[in-house]
C-alpha cells in the first residue's frame, strides 16, 4: 500500500536563507552568506505587480540547455534525455530568481511529483562560474537522502572525483539541506549547507527581501569570487579543468563555487 503524499508547502514562497560551506582539507575554512531563495511551482509562477517584476524573473534561458520555452519543457526534455517520463504531477524549484538582469544559481533543485501528488525524483542542477551547467538526476529515500557521482567541475580548488551525499527534504516551513563531498579515502573535504524559514510570496515580503539583499545575485557572485581569492591566498592549488589542459582560473581571479 502506498503511503500518503506529504502535505505540500504553500507555494510561490520566500526562505531567508543562510548557507554554509565548511572545507577540512587541506586548508580549513568556512563560509556563511545571507540571502533569500524562491520556492515556486513550475507550473504557476509568481504574478508580480509590474514595479517588483525587475527583482524576479524566472527566465527558462537560465536553466538546463537554455534552449526550452518554459522551465516545465525545459525539465521534461532533461528527463526525457535520461529515459525518464516526466510523472505528470506538480514540480517545485528552489532557486534564485533573475534579479535587475542578472542570475546565478550555484544549485537550483526540482522536487518531481507523480499525479497522485507522491515525491518521484529530484533534479539537482549544478552551475559553475564558467558558465557550464550540469543536472543531477536522483531518487531520494523516504528521508530526502540521496547520492550521486561527481562528474562535474565546479571549484577550481577541488576535483572531479568522489560522491556527493545529499539531504533534499522538500521545503516546508522551514529549509533545511545538506551536501557532502566524500572520497574514496573515506576523507570529506567539504560539506555545504542550506537554511531558511518560510515567508508566504507576497509584494511586501519581496520588497523587505530585497531591501535586506540589495541585488541578491550579484552579491551571490561577488561572495564566490571573494572567497575563492582568500582560498588560493591560503595557498590552495588551483586544479586543471577538464578539457582545458591549463589550471581553471589562470589570469583570471579564482572562483569558488558550491561542491
């Protein structure tokens, strides 16, 4: 017999976040940025009164192959590329959205539903400061715990090798997830986490949102890149990027991103 579907969260909402990475190795650090995440429903996005439409827009261009008229299409033709049928029911992302024209969202996660309204996967779309994407495809157990192979390049300070460990709860009233980088030496040189409460999605909530994050993404972009400069003064390595046969960041200042 199936369980019951969880009761699902009120939706479009804001979570006032704050998000941690923590490295072990080699060089011990740790970081902590305040912002603010939306959690929409792909199939109904927000309606904003036209003088907030500047600080959120959910453009499809940002996400997947950038190539699909809606984000829901966009995510089907993903699915369909892995020989998985879209399960027809609701699809929730956590995401930032596009802010005075400009985005970047270090993950984006797509909470899948069947018609029966029952949790069936999560996408986990990862992107990088080169302006490379990449998505995750996973099946979470009954707790949101999922793990996946890294295949992807992201911190210039880390390669692209071990198992990610994930906790992906649907949000609620309050967010809570957590990403773990291990190795196959057992060692887990970094573990990122993301917290947050809920805010129903209303005008006045957005604005006091963005009078606190004055440009929320370019600040999330400004922060990787402050943070990546402290790293390689520490005397981290910077690693080659696959494909490019030179280290990842050379003339160029140092990036990190998430793991």
């Amino acid at each position: 017999m199936n369980a019951p579907a969880p009761a699902p969260p009120a939706v479009p909402a804001l979570y006032e976040t704050e998000t941690t990475h923590t490295r072990v190795a080699p060089v011990p650090y740790s970081l902590r940025h305040r912002t603010y995440l939306w959690l929409v429903d792909l199939d109904d996005l927000p309606r904003l009164p036209r003088p907030l439409r500047p600080f959120a827009r959910f453009d499809p261009r940002d996400h997947f192959d950038g190539t699909a008229p809606t984000l829901r299409a966009a995510l089907g033709a993903h699915l369909a590329a892995h020989g998985v049928a879209d399960a027809g029911g609701r699809v929730l992302m956590l995401a930032h959205a596009r802010v005075l024209g400009h985005v970047f969202n270090p993950l984006t996660l797509y909470w899948c539903h069947d018609r029966a309204g029952r949790p069936v996967h999560v996408v986990a779309e990862v992107h990088n400061t080169y302006g490379e994407r990449h998505a995750y495809l996973l099946r979470p157990d009954e707790r949101g715990r999922a793990e996946a192979v890294k295949d992807f390049y992201v911190s210039p300070f880390l390669d692209v090798e071990g198992v990610y460990r994930m906790r992906l709860p649907l949000p609620g009233d309050r967010l809570d997830l957590t990403v773990q980088l291990r190795h196959g030496d057992g060692s887990r040189p970094l573990t990122a986490t993301v917290r947050g409460v809920h805010r129903p999605a209303r005008a006045r909530t957005l604005l006091a949102a963005v009078l606190r994050h004055p440009w929320s993404t370019a600040a999330v972009s400004l922060a990787i890149r402050r943070h990546g400069i402290r790293l390689y003064l520490k005397g981290l390595r910077i690693r080659p990027r696959p494909g490019t046969g030179s280290a990842s960041g050379s003339g160029t200042a140092p990036q990190e991103g998430t793991p």
